[in-house]
C-alpha cells in the first residue's frame, strides 16, 4: 500500500505544471525601481537575458505546455521620458494564465482602481488598448513621504485627500491569447517627490491661511 501511494505521488508530482516555482509576484513587479532592480529581480527570478536595444530590455522564461513570460525595460527617450516595466504572459490551452490570473486577483482585492488607459508600444497608435490602471500601497514606502502623506491628511481642509505619495501604479490587459502588466516607473526620484511635495505645501497652507482671513 504504502508502495503503490508513493508511485502515486510521485507520478502527480511530476504532471503539476512548474508555473509556482520562480513565477514573479506582485511585490517583486511593485519593488522594481529602476532598470538594475529589473535586471536583478529577473536574474533571482531564473529568467534568462533575451535582448537589448537603445529602448527595451528584455528578459524570458519558459514554463511548462510552452507558457512564457517575457519581462521588458523600457527606457525613456526623447518622445516620452518615463520609464516603465511590462510582463507579457502567454496563453495556456485554455487560453488563460494562472499567474497572470492570480497577479490581478490580488490587485484587484487590495488596491483601488484609478483609470482606463491607452496602452500601446507604438505612439499615436489607433489601435491601442485600454489598460485597467490600479494604484497599490507600497509596503517599504519612503519614511519622508509617509510624513509628507500624514501632513497633507491633518492639515489641509480643503482639497482632494485622496492623493496617496507613497501608492505605486499598475496597469492590466487581456488580448488575443496574450496577458500583459503594465508598471510605469515615476519620473522623479523620492528627493525630488519630498522637495516638490513640500514647497506645493507650503504654498497651498500659506493660500489656505489667506483665504480663511478674507472669509
């Protein structure tokens, strides 16, 4: 008994697809800041380097029933300087993908919705596909930007606080066999975030305050 149990297992353990070893998560996709944390979380991630160019970076790897993921770097240039990470995931047999699925489905339980946006690897595109944009809290958020957020939430009467400093964006689309996530990067660093954020603070107090007077 105890040997057939274990010819078994062994056989179910050799036909679980190999998606949920080295799969990337959401809080690697949030966690990539620039291009060398790209690189360095595709490497840990077993990914294998595909190519590069004066624009994309490009990563791969291979799961089981010939799925794939193919992870890209895109630079800034002299059309649109904002970087930005985007993961094309393939089609299993039943035309979806688990990661993919799995991926979405925690967004979609723990972060809010923010926008439908054009998505497309070429400008001006009209065919370019709506991405659903999702704003999602980082966990290892910049302490100067999570005192900025508390100033702003106790001090501002008046005024969208809905604005979060410290959340990260992402973005999701489902099309024609292929699953792709969007991660545009910010196209300012942190110092420059905390530097801006606060000089638009004290000019918004310092109108607050004048405004309250005339009242």
């Amino acid at each position: 008994m105890n040997n057939y149990f274990m010819k078994k297992l062994l056989l179910l353990l050799l036909f679980i697809p190999l998606m949920s070893f080295g799969q990337i998560t959401l809080q690697e996709i949030l966690a990539i800041d620039s291009e060398n944390t790209f690189k360095r979380t595709m490497i840990e991630n077993g990914f294998e380097f595909s190519e590069a160019d004066e624009s994309v970076v490009t990563y791969h790897k291979k799961f089981a029933y010939q799925q794939m993921i193919s992870a890209n770097f895109r630079r800034g240039d002299s059309l649109s300087t904002d970087e930005s990470i985007y993961f094309i995931f393939t089609a299993d047999s039943d035309e979806k993908n688990d990661i993919w699925d799995g991926i979405y489905d925690l967004v979609k339980k723990d972060c809010r919705f923010n926008e439908l946006r054009k998505y497309s690897s070429e400008v001006n595109d009209p065919d370019a596909q709506d991405v659903a944009m999702y704003k999602c809290p980082d966990i290892h958020p910049d302490p100067r930007l999570v005192a900025l957020q508390k100033r702003i939430k106790e001090e501002f009467t008046a005024g969208d606080k809905s604005i979060d400093l410290t959340e990260l964006e992402i973005g999701f689309l489902a099309k024609g066999g292929y699953y792709l996530i969007e991660r545009p990067l910010p196209d300012v660093t942190a110092d420059q975030m905390v530097e801006l954020t606060t000089l638009l603070m004290e000019y918004a107090l310092e109108k607050q305050a004048k405004d309250s007077i005339q009242e």
